[in-house]
C-alpha cells in the first residue's frame, strides 16, 4: 500500500493503538506496526526514532480523546456543577473502558520513559481540566480545600475504573450493574465535592 505524504504517521499511530488494545506492551514494536500499517520496517523511522517515540503520540492523542470525551459529557449533564462533575467522571470511565490498553499506557508508571514536552502537556492539560471542574463547583472555597476536592474527585474516578479494568471489582456483574454502580459512586463523590465547599444539600 502505497501512503501519501503525511498519511504514513497516521497510520503508524492507528496501528500502534491497535497492537497495543490487543496484545498491550509486551512485544509492541516497531516493525509489528509497520507490518501492520503494510509498510517497509524501515519506513517508521521517517516519523518516529523509536518505538517509544510512537508511545509518546499514542499516550498524547488519548489524553486528547479522554478531555473531548469528559468535555462532552460534562455538556450533556447541564449547567449544575455537581452534576458536570458527574458527566465528566462518566465521560473519564467511558474513555477507559473503550481503550484501556491506551488509558494504562497513559499512565503507566514507566510513561516518563517516554515523556515528550507534548505529552507532559497533555498530562497537564487533563489535570487542570479536574481542578477547573471542582473549581467551578466550589467558586467560594479556599484554594486549599480545591485543591485536595480535585484529588479526591480525580482519585475516586481513577481508581474505581482501573480497579474496574484489573478484574478486582464488579466481577460477575451484568454491565448494566456495573454502569449503575459507576454512577452512584459518581454521584456520591460529587456531593462530598460539594459538602467540602460548604453547600447545603
């Protein structure tokens, strides 16, 4: 197959995502996603120095999926704080559980292995994207207590889908259950969000 020019990096990135959601780190290489992109072994090397170099773009794309797919939802909840807080937390888990070779790799405890300033900034870019949520939430509340409501919101969020994705809860249940799950723990994490800033039920 013959790519036009700019085309190659492309679909190098979509056959790394694919290597990566089916067979994860382990034997991810180079010349597999060129096999797979159906070009030469050597052809990689025009866009990307190492197999890390590719990582980096896979990790930088999906931290860009996973705002778009929080902004979205956060969209469709409505203009109540607490219940954006909600439909980002939905939008973060969905992401996750559609890619989540490429939502472990994005914070996978090696990624400075690989970290370039555009995936530093991506990283960034999420984080403030928590705070910026409870901020809106708690407009009037000290800088501290923000600050440590993001961690909370981000950590509950966080754990209970990679908790989720590692088999160590919810196994056997229907995914119809799961999804319930999911959002009572969303919910309850928002209205703890709130109590912290000082609104009322």
């Amino acid at each position: 197959m013959a790519y036009h020019h700019g085309d190659l990096r492309e679909a190098l990135i979509a056959a790394g995502r694919a290597l990566l959601e089916e067979k994860g780190l382990t034997g991810f290489t180079l010349r597999e996603c060129a096999r797979r992109a159906e070009v030469s072994h050597a052809a990689p090397a025009h866009h990307f120095k190492s197999v890390d170099d590719l990582l980096s773009e896979i990790a930088v794309q999906g931290f860009t999926e996973l705002r778009a797919a929080m902004a979205s939802e956060a969209k469709r909840a409505g203009d109540d704080p607490a219940a954006r807080l909600v439909g980002q937390g939905v939008g973060y888990m969905a992401f996750a559980a559609a890619h989540p070779m490429v939502f472990r790799l994005m914070f996978h405890r090696e990624t400075d292995r690989f970290e370039t300033e555009a995936l530093a900034a991506a990283a960034k870019a999420t984080r403030e994207m928590h705070f910026a949520a409870v901020e809106a939430a708690l407009p009037r509340a000290p800088k501290e207590v923000k600050v440590r409501m993001s961690d909370f919101a981000w950590a509950t969020v966080h754990g209970f889908i990679t908790l989720l994705l590692e088999r160590q809860i919810g196994e056997g249940e229907s995914s119809r259950a799961l999804k319930a799950r999911g959002l009572a723990m969303l919910a309850d994490m928002a209205e703890t969000v709130m109590r912290a800033g000082g609104v009322p039920d």
